[in-house]
C-alpha cells in the first residue's frame, strides 16, 4: 500500500475490513444489453458494475467480435467486462490489487462458461504481472479524488474508485505500456475516467468516444487512446528546402517530415517562411482523396499546437499564426495538389524554438524558449499527438469532431480580440463549417483582410 493510500486508509478501516468479508456475497443477473445475462457472484469487499461498468460494454460490444485476440482488463473487480469480452469472443487476461475481485473474476468466468488468465497485481510500484502484447486493453480509471470520500465509501469496496495517486494512475499506466511494450499493432487502449481529466502524455493520440452524465451533471468518459498514425512513414533531415514540398511527392495519410532548417519555406500567400537560428518546421499528410476541408484542417494544426504547448500564454490569431504578446510564434499552413481527380492535403508547422531576433522581416517575433522548454524531439512528438488525436481517421477509432475542432478553435479567437474589417469591428463573429471567418453576411477565408484588437 502506497504512502497517499495510507493516508486515506487507518487501522480502523482494517478492522471494518475484516468486518465486511463476514457478510454474504451479492448475487446478481448483470445485463449490459437488453438480450444478454450473466450471472454474477460478488464478494462484499469487490467492486460491483455499475454505471461506468454498463458504459465500457457498451462500447466492447460496438467494437464487434474479437476473433482471439488478445484482451486485458485492469481492475477487474467481479470480472463483469473480462466474461463479457470472452462471449465476445476475446481471449481473456485481467489483473486485480484485490485479490477476493481475482478470486471473485476467476469464479465468474468459470460459472459463465469463459476462460481467462486472472492475476493478482496492477499499475504501481510492483512489476506488471503481465508482458505480453494485447490488441485492446482496457480500465476503469479511478474517479474519485480522497476529498470526496464520505462514510458512505467502504475501505476497499470502493477504493477501485479513489485516485490517491499524486502522479496519476492514468501517467503511471501509459508508462507502464511503453516499458513493457503492452500494445500490439494497430492495439487500442480504452480508459474510462472522468470527462476531460486526461490529459496528454505526448506518446499516444487520444479521443472521446462515449459519455455519460449522472444526474448531478457530472460526467464520465471512455476514452480511447493509439499510436499516432502509426503505419505512416516518418523521417528527419537536418536541412530541406520546404517540408512541405517534400511531402508533395509522397503519399500516406501521416506521412511525416521534420527539419531544423528550411532554406525556402512558405507562408501564406507564398510568402517565405524563414529559418531562424533555432527553428522547428514539420509537415504532414493529413488527407487524401476528394472530400477534403483545408481550412478546417489548418485550425487543426493551429490547435494542435497550442495543445501541445499548453500555456494560456499562446493565443491564436486567425486563421494560421500562433502569439505570444502579440509577437509571432508560430505559423502554419495547409496545401493542396491535384492529380487525376485526386487531392492531398500536406499540414506544415514552422515553431520559432530560440532567438535574440525581435523581429523578421518587420515582423516582431517570439520563441518557445520564453514559456517553455521542451525540445525539438519532445514538440515534434506532441504535435504528432495532437494532430492525430484531432483529425486521423481509421474504422475502428472514435469519429473526427470537426465541429468540436471549430467550435474550440472559436473560442481562442474569442480570447485573442475583436475583428476589424474594413473599418468596422466587429462584436460579434463565427466560423462556418469550412473554418472561414463570418462577419454579419460577409464570409472572409484570407486574414489578410482582417485586424484584430
């Protein structure tokens, strides 16, 4: 037991304990669809489903058969999901720091007809017990926080829903993934945590796919969480003309290309975009195809970098440049090609790392290094994240939210000031669904034409 875990927990809660384990187990009939049950045995001090158990299998079973492969649970109290995943058709690993929930899943698996291999353990301090790699891996995050502990919450009946780790579990598990390489290809992660409580560990992309909202408003989430297009070919050069124009004749929604120097990168209307002496430039292939939305996917990249620097410093002038002070950043810039009726979409970024300059080409400028010290490695990676987690697409992932993209893109230019167009400012103002600017009747796609204060 942990030092915070100590804290939270006396010897009268041991006592209580040993109280509770007299009492008789619970027998239930749990039915996570209208034409599904199981029978379900549950010790007094395991854990028992409830709303976000119902939640997560509502989302394994839209996930469909899983055809063998391999299934890990973590905590998985009365083994509810993991008997669930195995009529579905997964083969079964869990993992419990209560060993009556091992013996209880165990029990369960068996009354039900599935097989599993159940372990004692879970993410901590301790070694992992297991080392294989699993194509979907899931957990019911803890969601409590001590301070809303109250009489009501059992010692170790609940403790499942207590986060009294100051790291985070959430940090220590996707540390935990990475060193003993948990994750198969193209494997998913699925958490369920409160809503908007997880943020990112600048390795694995991540969306929301399901929510539900209790009564008292307030809200959990499943998460899901993989690898940033990770069949796409990614590569560094130490010098380039424009990242941008590399990509253009490659292919691979993506496909990804980094430098510290460009020697003829682009800007906005073919402006140059200028290498400083400490410079980050990246770019990617975000589409391909017919259907392709460049302005949305250029607020994309703007919020995508914003999300991966993370300070309310940075604000986000439309529709490509990123500010600190009023001093540029950041630029960035989506084009296209046409050929035989097909499009691609290349994403390019271009991060002032470190300078002395104040300004380029009566431009005043800013650098990371004044609020943030991350290194060129780190960013690229983040942003990688980022994007990913904004617009990938593939089947088997949540949906894209454009609209969400829009509609938080909309509130950073709500932060940054009032448009000014043709003399008038504006009060007021939208961005429509292909991210241009909208001012009254008028719709403006260049910032050219536009002054903000």
């Amino acid at each position: 037991m942990g030092k915070e875990a100590e804290e939270l927990f006396d010897v009268n809660d041991t006592v209580l304990e040993t109280e509770r384990q007299q009492r008789k187990p619970k027998h239930l009939n749990w039915r996570p669809v209208e034409n599904q049950s199981f029978s379900l045995t549950i010790p007094p001090t395991v854990y028992p489903p409830r709303e976000d158990t119902d939640l997560m299998a509502k989302r394994l079973i839209q996930l469909g058969p899983g055809k063998g492969r391999k299934f890990l649970e973590i905590g998985c109290g009365s083994g509810a999901l993991s008997i669930l995943a195995g009529s579905l058709g997964w083969s079964v690993h869990g993992c419990d720091i209560n060993p009556f929930a091992v013996v209880a899943t165990r029990g369960n698996l068996e009354k039900n007809m599935q097989t599993g291999v159940i372990l004692e353990g879970g993410v901590g301090p301790e070694s992992f017990p297991f080392d294989t790699k699993f194509d979907l891996i899931i957990w019911n995050l803890p969601y409590i926080f001590p301070d809303e502990v109250s009489d009501v919450l059992g010692p170790m009946e609940e403790a499942a829903l207590i986060d009294t780790d100051k790291v985070g579990l959430y940090h220590r598990l996707m540390a935990t993934v990475e060193k003993n390489g948990l994750l198969a290809i193209n494997g998913k992660i699925l958490l369920l945590a409160r809503y908007n409580s997880l943020k990112s560990d600048g390795k694995f992309a991540k969306r929301i796919w399901d929510i539900h909202t209790f009564e008292d408003g307030e809200k959990l989430a499943v998460y899901c969480l993989w690898r940033p297009y990770e069949h796409a070919d990614k590569s560094y050069v130490d010098v380039t003309g424009s990242t941008n124009d590399d990509l253009m004749r490659k292919i691979g929604i993506g496909t990804h290309i980094s430098t510290r120097k460009q020697t003829a990168g682009k800007g906005r209307r073919s402006r140059k975009w200028h290498s400083i002496e400490s410079s980050y430039a990246g770019s990617w292939i975000v589409a391909e195809g017919r259907d392709i939305n460049p302005g949305l996917l250029q607020l994309s990249g703007g919020l995508a970098v914003l999300n991966s620097i993370g300070d309310d410093r940075l604000k986000l002038k439309w529709p490509n440049d990123i500010m600190i002070e009023g001093r540029k950043l950041c630029g960035i810039l989506v084009e296209g090609r046409t050929s035989n009726n097909q499009t691609k979409a290349v994403l390019g970024i271009g991060i002032n790392l470190e300078t002395k300059q104040t300004k380029l080409e009566g431009i005043e400028i800013s650098s990371l290094a004044e609020i943030k010290d991350l290194s060129f490695e780190e960013l690229d990676q983040r942003l990688e994240c980022e994007i990913s987690s904004l617009i990938e697409y593939r089947d088997d992932l949540p949906p894209v939210d454009y609209e969400k993209v829009r509609s938080q893109v909309l509130e950073h230019m709500k932060i940054y000031g009032k448009p000014e167009y043709q003399g008038k400012v504006f009060e007021s103002f939208d961005l429509n669904e292909r991210g241009e600017l909208v001012l009254e009747d008028t719709v403006i796609d260049d910032g050219e034409d536009v002054n903000w204060i």
